[in-house]
C-alpha cells in the first residue's frame, strides 16, 4: 500500500492536491483514500491531507503515521514542531520539499531524512498557483504509477467547475513538476502491511489530578488563547498605509480573530503575534489602506529601517 501524507498551509492547494493524487491512482485502478484533515482555521493554519491507495480494499483509516512519502509544499513547516511534517519517517520514506533552497541545503538542516527531492518553484509553469498543484504532479511521478494521462485527466475532473483557462494552467503545472523530477520517477516504493495486532499503543500521558476548586478555574481563565503565538502561521502580512486610512476601523470591526486594535492616535495596530494571515482586513477595507506584503518582504523592510536607524 502507498501511503502519502501532504503538509502545508490554508490556502495552498493541499486539499487539491490529494484529491487530484488520489484520483489519478483512482484511474490507474487503485482502490483509493483521500481526505484533507484540518479545523476551523483559516488562511496561512497547518493543515495536511492524506492518499491511502493499494491492489486490494483498504481497510486502514485516520491518520498516517508511517508514511512512504511526505509532501511537504511550504517548507516553513518542517521548522514547527507541533506541524510533525516529518513524524514517522524511515529510511525507505521519501520526503518531497517544494522549496527554493538546495537539496544540500536542506540535508544539512535534516540529516535523519534518508531520501529527500527538492522540486523548486522556478522549475514549474503556471505563476500564481498554488503550491498544491506543483506538489501533485512530482508526487505522482515519484510513485512511478500514474502516467502522464491519468494525472491530466485527474485534474480535468478535479478541476471540472472552473474555466477552461484555470484547467489549462493547471495542467501545465503538473505536467511541468511531473518532468521535473522525472529523473526520480518510481522512487518511492509501497509499504509494507501494518497489522491491527501490531499497531503500537498512544503515548499515553499520565496527568496528576487537582481538587475540583483548583482546576475547575482555569476552564474558565480569560486571555488564555493569547499564549499561542499564531502569527507564525501567517505567509503574508498585511500592512496599514497612514497616509490612506481614514479611521473608519472597519477592519477592527471585520478582523474574525480581534486582532486589529485602535491605537492612542485612533489609528487601527495589528498584532502580528496572533495576525494569521487571513488578510479578511485587506478585503474589507473600503479605502484600500491595507495591502499584503509577503513575510519575507516584511523582514527586508524590517532589516532595512533597522540598517537606517543605526
């Protein structure tokens, strides 16, 4: 059985892409799953999705913990503990890392991953894409069994609902990461079974237990959500231009996460430690005084007045 597990962000195409991996197998005659896992969040939150597909019935389900290949499109993840992009990997695994840093780079940074192809984004066609679509193409070549028809057909089916010009692109751009790593085509091999009987047991924690007036509280503590830092989530940034803001705060108004606040000089400040990217303000506000600037621009900005300054 192939098992793939993809990794990246809202936004990104992931759910795509193991629908448009997965139905490819489906048309090669493997019996197939495909499902995205992720919550209630939005642009720029982890997420993952999964493609099971063997010979025979697949009676596995939930997530894969061993898998033969990672797909990894944004690799900003592999840098997140609690994202676990590489959980499970062994020295058969093949990880994919849609990246512009070289494979030398990144083996230097993560030396346990035995078998590793960068495929680099200036390699495809299609600017504008999401990252998920790359990822199916030079996924499906490194499983060797989904043929350049199938993947096509794939993503006309997946695709089907959008223009004609939309499904052109993306056609291109699988076809273009499929040649891309062409050179590791069938490098990725079909696990072995993984009997129930043989599946190892949760790393159950043993937690201590507090009198019902000690714990209850915290249940109930205010601000709690402030400690998790989810600005880390965020691809891009938006930025408020003074010179355009009017002071409407609509953008207070429409932020889903409360983190547009009003400042002494009644100008809107973004907390970019809990900003996720979701760029909701951008969107609406009525004056365009907020535009989205990609993270790294906004370090380069950030690097630059602090070059000036000194």
């Amino acid at each position: 059985m192939y098992r793939i597990r993809f990794h990246g962000r809202g936004g990104q195409g992931i759910k795509t892409a193991s629908r448009i991996l997965g139905t490819a197998l489906f048309l090669e005659g493997f019996e197939v799953q495909d499902a995205p896992r992720y919550g209630a969040e939005r642009r720029g939150a982890p997420i993952f999705a999964y493609v099971r597909a063997d010979d025979a019935p697949i009676h596995e389900r939930g997530v894969i913990h061993r898998p033969d290949l990672v797909v990894v499109a944004d690799d900003t993840l592999l840098t997140i503990t609690p994202a676990q992009v590489l959980e499970g990997i062994a020295s058969a695994s093949v990880v994919l890392i849609y990246s512009v840093r070289s494979e030398s780079w990144w083996r230097q940074q993560f030396p346990q991953i035995g078998q590793m192809v960068v495929l680099r984004p200036d390699r495809g066609t299609g600017v504008g894409l999401p990252a998920g679509i790359f990822c199916a193409g030079a996924a499906a070549a490194l499983l060797g069994t989904v043929s350049r028809e199938a993947l096509v057909k794939a993503v006309e089916e997946e695709l089907a609902a959008h223009d004609s010009a939309l499904v052109e692109s993306n056609r291109q751009a699988v076809l273009a990461a499929y040649e891309a790593v062409s050179v590791s085509h069938g490098m990725v091999h079909s696990g072995v079974p993984q009997p129930v009987a043989k599946t190892a047991a949760p790393a159950w924690i043993d937690v201590s237990r507090d009198a019902v007036d000690i714990a209850a509280p915290v249940i109930h503590a205010g601000t709690t959500s402030r400690l998790v830092k989810t600005g880390l989530w965020r691809t891009r940034r938006p930025v408020i231009d003074k010179e355009k803001c009017r002071r409407c705060l609509q953008c207070c108004a429409w932020c889903p996460e409360g983190g547009i606040l009003v400042g002494e000089d009644g100008f809107p400040m973004i907390d970019y430690e809990h900003c996720k990217g979701c760029l909701v303000c951008v969107a609406q506000c009525p004056f365009k005084a907020i535009r989205a600037i990609p993270e790294a621009q906004a370090k380069e900005e950030r690097d630059a007045q602090a070059s000036d300054r000194q």
